[in-house]
C-alpha cells in the first residue's frame, strides 16, 4: 500500500483528494458494513501510483504514507486494504463542493482521535 486515508477522515469526508487524484483510486463506502468500513474515503492500494498529490489537499490531515502511519492509526491500514476484498460495494465519489475546515476544527478532530500530530 502506498497512501492510507486514516480515521481522521471520518465523518469530514471531504472530496479535495478525490478530485487531484490523477488514476481515481479514492473510494468511498456504499455499503451496509458500516462497522468495518466507516463514513470515509479509501485508497485502492493496487491503483494507487504513489505520486502523494492527495496528501497535500487533505484539510483534515488524514492522508499518510504506509510507512508514515501514525502508531495510533495502524489499524487504518488493514481498514484500506479491506477495499480490496469488497470491491463491488465502493466507488469514487462525485466531488462536491464542500467548506474548509478551520485550523481549531482540524485540531479538535484530531484530539476527538487521540494524535497530536
């Protein structure tokens, strides 16, 4: 796997990745499993060509190369993954667009996940 959406996503899910992303390998869930698959986006790790433009657009700061992946979100890893094995339930979304967030919002997610990143 080359980037991984991590849990700092999570009901934000904003679309700024989804539309710099030049091979739409970011997902969204369509899904029932909501308790495997949460209300964010997914990298396809096999599309994936690691070139990191998403990284950068993420106001959320929820993008990490593999390698890069906060302890804390380790986890997010095997959650992208699992795109893989449920493929037919995702789908690139329909960018839409969607407010910033503020830098004290951006904080208050990531204390509302434990990382002080």
């Amino acid at each position: 796997m080359t980037w991984v959406i991590t849990r700092l996503c999570r009901d934000c899910v904003d679309q700024s990745c989804v539309e710099v992303c030049p091979v739409d390998c970011i997902y969204e869930y369509t899904g029932s499993d909501t308790d495997t698959f949460p209300n964010q986006l997914f990298i396809d790790p096999e599309e994936c060509i690691n070139c990191g433009v998403c990284e950068p657009e993420c106001p959320w700061e929820a993008i990490f190369e593999d390698e890069q992946v906060p302890e804390l979100f380790v986890k997010d890893t095997a959650v992208n993954a699992g795109l893989l094995d449920s493929k037919d339930d995702f789908q690139v979304p329909s960018v839409e667009e969607k407010a910033k967030p503020t830098p004290e919002q951006v904080e208050e997610n990531k204390q509302k996940w434990g990382y002080s990143g």
